[in-house]
C-alpha cells in the first residue's frame, strides 16, 4: 500500500522528495517503461505505449513522446518505478488518483486532501505516527484534523 504524507517535515530524512514530476520522469523513469507502464497509460491517459518512448494518442492515433503523457500519469508511473522516494501528487487528476491509490507500494505528499472515491488501503503518515485506513471519510478527517 502506499504512504501519504501531508506535511513535508514528516517525510524521513533519509527519503527524497521529489517535487517536478515531469521532470524527473523525463530524467529516470521513462527509460523503465515496460508492460506494467503500458497497463496504467491505456488506464490513465487513454494512450497507448507502442514504443520504448513512444506512445499512440488517444485523440487522433498520432504517435507522440512519452514526455506528452499526462503529469498525473507520469506521478503514477514515478511511484511505480521509484517506491523508495515521496512524490508530489498535486497534479494528479482523479483518473490517475484512482491507480496511485491501488499502487502495492510508493509514497507521495499533499498538503491538502488528494482521494479518489474509490480507494484502498493506505497508510497515513504524520508527527502522531502511522494508521491504515481504508475509507474516503476517514482519510479526509484525517488530512483536515491533524494540521
């Protein structure tokens, strides 16, 4: 399951944090796409992967980089591959809030509350320690009380 954070001094010291998701995609991810990363494009951003860096998109059929997906995607596809760092996941709209959230394991960071309806367990993490929780409401009280 994931952690979330919502307070960047909660995020161990010893952990990166990375803030430019589509940077460090470019940069470190995309050169690890393999057919875990084309399940979650077709999901996320309705494209599909046809090449190493390349993908099909899902408005025309033009091929285009992988630097073109989406910045939600590209988050999704950064804890993915690189679950010993925090990302921020502020530009992940609800379709790929959905798959970040049923991700086995990552980390991510918002300092306000990021839930998709649909969610799994997680793993809330602040200054009062960690709790597993496995419902919207719940998670929503948590991010909005312990500030």
């Amino acid at each position: 399951m994931i952690t979330v954070y919502k307070d960047k001094r909660d995020i161990p010291d010893n952990v990166e944090y990375v803030e430019l998701n589509d940077l460090f995609f470019n940069q470190n991810t995309a050169a690890k796409l393999d057919g875990q990363a084309e399940a979650l494009i077709k999901k996320i951003d309705s494209s599909k992967l046809v090449s190493k860096y390349k993908i099909e998109s899902k408005f025309n059929g033009v091929v285009l980089d992988v630097d073109c997906l989406s910045t939600g995607c590209k988050t999704v596809l950064n804890v993915l591959y690189f679950p010993d760092k925090v990302f921020c996941m502020k530009e992940c709209g609800e379709n790929a809030l959905e798959e970040l959230y049923r991700l086995g394991r990552g980390a991510v960071y918002s300092d306000y509350a990021m839930i998709p309806f649909e969610m799994e367990n997680v793993t809330a993490s602040s200054v009062n320690g960690d709790r597993v929780v496995d419902d919207y409401e719940e998670l929503k009280e948590w991010w909005e009380d312990e500030k």
